[in-house]
C-alpha cells in the first residue's frame, strides 16, 4: 500500500493539501529528511517548536541521524522520532505507516520528501521501476 494511502488508512483521516495556521505544535511527518530539502525542512520545523516525525533509509544509529536529531533538539523541537525505511519496498511503506501511527494518533502534515532520479539501477522489491516506486507509488 502507498505511503499516503497506508497513512490514511492508519490514521483514519484524509490528508489535505492546505495547512491551517495554528499556534501550538503540530506534528510533521517528512519523508526523506536526512539530507538536503528534507533535512532543512526538518530543522526549520524544530526551530519553530513542532513535533516532527523523520524518515530516511539510513540507520537510526549512524552519525547523520544522530547529529540531525541532536541539532533538532538543540532548536527547540517539541518532540522527535525517526523511522528507517527503504520506500523501494512497498512492505516497507507499509510498516512505516504502522509505526507511526503507534507513535502518534494525529498527524497534521505530511511531507513526501522522499525522491530518487536517474536511470534505475534496479528494480524495486515489488518489481517496479525504481524511480517509479520511489516517487509515485509510494507517496501516492
């Protein structure tokens, strides 16, 4: 199941493309977040207090998530949480909806960060093209 659907289904909501502007935290789920876009997204959240749910293919115990969620504490992130999955594996899209949802019962936005491009160096788990799993089933 896709990222987005796997969401809905787990949090028993529709997700939206509008945000509404509110003053206590809200919690963010970005996809993708241990480099570039991603990450910066990441810690501007945290600088402005919310709760932010991460995601990437990297090892919860390698330096760069470390460091990443050290310096989203050190910002002032109400609260933060990283979930490794590889979004070739629809499996694993799947668990990661289901881990998040054990994390939180409310997810106020989510962020499909998450991207691959060039040539596919091979297939996704399912078979699939990777670029086409990465950036349109799974998020989708």
């Amino acid at each position: 199941m896709e990222l987005k659907s796997a969401v809905n289904a787990c949090f028993g909501q529709s997700l939206t493309n509008g945000v509404s502007v509110c003053n206590s935290a809200r919690t963010f789920f970005i996809t993708g977040a241990t480099d570039g876009i991603g990450r910066h997204t990441a810690l501007k959240l945290a600088s402005d207090g919310h709760r932010v749910l991460l995601h990437g293919r990297k090892p919860p115990d390698s330096d760069c998530v470390r460091d990443l969620l050290e310096e989203m504490r050190k910002r002032g992130a109400h609260s933060t949480s990283y979930f490794q999955a590889d979004l070739l594996d629809l499996r694993e899209v799947r668990q990661l909806a289901e881990a998040a949802q054990k994390e939180t019962n409310k997810l106020d936005v989510l962020i499909n960060n998450a991207g691959i491009w060039g040539p596919p160096e091979k297939a996704s788990v399912q078979g699939y093209d990777a670029t086409w799993a990465v950036n349109v089933l799974a998020p989708s």
